[in-house]
C-alpha cells in the first residue's frame, strides 16, 4: 500500500519536498513521487493539487484524492475519476490566515491610498491625501466556511464593520451574518468592500455577474480569493468602467492568465497569481493523518460530498 504525491507546480512546491515533509508522519509507507510512468497498483491515495489526463488509468487501485488545498473542482468534474473513489481536501489553518493577511492588505493598500502614492513617487508629486477610517469602513466577505471566517475575523479585529454571507445561516462574533438570496443583495449594497472566498460549485459559478455588481455602490472594491470562474470576466470590466472603485484578483478562470485578457490592461484592476494562500503548514498532519484512517477503514478527514461538491 502507498501514496503518490504529484503535484506539478514547481513555482509552488516539488514533489520531492513535500515528499521529505510527510515520510516523517508515515514512516514505513511507500511514497511515490511525480506522474506515473508506468501502473502503480500498489498506490491507494494520491496527494495532488490537480487531476492530470490520464492519471486515473495508472492508479487502478487508488481509493481516495487528497487535495493539497481547499477547492476540489478539478476532482468532482474529472468525469474519468470512477465513482467510488473518494475525495478529501484540507484546511490548514496557516493558509487560512496567509489569505486573511493578503484580503487585509489589500483593504489597507486602498485605505491609505498606497497605490497612488507609488504613482506620485513616479510623477515626483508631493501630495498628501486623508487615510479612510477602518471604524467607519464596511467590509462584506462572501463565503463563511474555514478561510472566509479567518478573513471576517482578522478584519474585525483590526476595527472594520464587517458583514459576511452564506447560503445558511452562521454565527461569528462581531460578524453580522446574512443569508440567503435576500441577504446577498443586502451584505453587496452595504459595503465599500466586498471579498469572495467561494468555492466553486453550480450555485456559485457566474455568481457575480452584472446583475451583482450593480448592486455594489459607486467607488466599492471588489476583491476575490476564492475561484475565478465565481466572476463573468465582462461584467466586472463593465462595472469597473461605470462605477467600482477598484478590484483586486487572485484567481481566474485560466490560469496562467493568457497574456491578451484585457485584465493586464485594465487601470483600476490589481492582479496577483493566485497566491493569496501559500503554505500547507499544518495541513500535513491531515494528508498523513488521513491515509492513515484510510488504511484502517476510518471516517476520514473533511472528506467530500461528490453529489454536493462540498
């Protein structure tokens, strides 16, 4: 029995590192690295960040996916993945608070003008402008699971009015929670910000759409950390033309983002490549923990619902 890590991100993390990480917590247990070049029929979990083409056909015994990470889209689509194989995903509590970190920076960033300043530094234009007050800033975060709660909270700690949504009803402290199709238009309108940390399902692609951004008010940030295809591409360009203050994007639909989307040229629009959440930190517990209970026939560990996609 084993495990295969196959990552393919080598901007992110190589196979063997993350390999030398984990042995320590599996000592004993055979642990395979990079694609396959031939069948493993001894490979019962497979640690990945994404399902390659072809990759099921070299793992005819695997038994569950674990993503390296939150979002497990990839997975629940792969229409070649069979039926009963299982999947995993992690919240490691580290890249919860990296992605609350860079959601707050970002609202300080457009704050206290930071932007601009590095543009008067270029003009060598001497002007000094008001900071915007977090006490009197309204913050709404879209998506209350494991990130979005860190976001909320970190945000609210640093003295923001901070509003968040959820298709069910939540309770965080110092958080007003809204629900609901009613509440979503309610957490768009109030906000000079609004951050979406949603996972993509069939209730939240295209989400915010033009009949979304019309509701936020004139001057307001949109930033997302959660999925690109949550955004249509076109609408956003529309709003930031009419009437958003600004957006930042850390994921899209495509990534890499190819190099003629009329993102790169847009003024008021801020990319980063999706790198708003980076280490797996405590999350290695759980890909060691889980094969584990995998193992021993156990539940396993914030395992997926295929039908729900959550």
């Amino acid at each position: 029995m084993a495990l295969l890590i196959d990552i393919r991100a080598s901007d992110w993390m190589e196979d063997g590192a993350l390999r030398d990480l984990v042995a320590p917590l599996l000592p004993g247990v055979t642990i395979h690295c990079g694609p396959p070049d031939r069948k493993l029929t001894d490979v019962r979990m497979l640690a990945t960040i994404q399902m390659q083409p072809g990759m099921v056909t070299q793992l005819p015994n695997l038994e569950l996916v674990q993503k390296l990470g939150a979002g497990v889209e990839t997975m629940l689509f792969d229409a070649n993945l069979p039926v009963n194989v299982r999947i995993a995903r992690l919240e490691p509590s580290e890249q919860a608070a990296e992605i609350a970190q860079y959601c707050l920076a970002e609202v300080l960033a457009a704050l206290r003008d930071i932007r601009g300043y590095y543009a008067d530094q270029t003009a060598k234009h001497w002007l000094s402008r008001p900071p915007r007050r977090a006490g009197k800033t309204k913050i709404s975060v879209l998506g209350l699971g494991h990130i979005g709660r860190h976001v909320a909270a970190l945000l609210a700690l640093n003295g923001f009015q901070v509003s968040g949504w959820s298709r069910t009803q939540k309770s965080i402290d110092n958080v007003h929670c809204y629900c609901g199709d009613d509440g979503l238009d309610q957490a768009l309108t109030a906000a000079d910000f609004v951050i979406a940390v949603l996972p993509s399902t069939p209730q939240t692609r295209g989400m915010m759409a033009a009949n979304r951004f019309t509701k936020m008010k004139p001057g307001a940030v949109f930033i997302n950390v959660g999925r690109g295809d949550l955004v249509v591409d076109q609408d956003l360009l529309l709003a930031l033309k009419s009437h958003l203050g600004g957006a930042t994007l850390d994921v899209f639909h495509t990534e890499p983002l190819p190099a003629n989307h009329p993102f790169w040229e847009t003024q008021n629009l801020w990319i980063t490549p999706h790198v708003s959440g980076w280490s797996l930190g405590d999350g290695l517990l759980d890909v060691a923990e889980n094969y584990k209970r995998l193992i021993a026939g156990k539940p396993l560990l914030r395992e997926i619902d295929r039908a729900k996609g959550y």
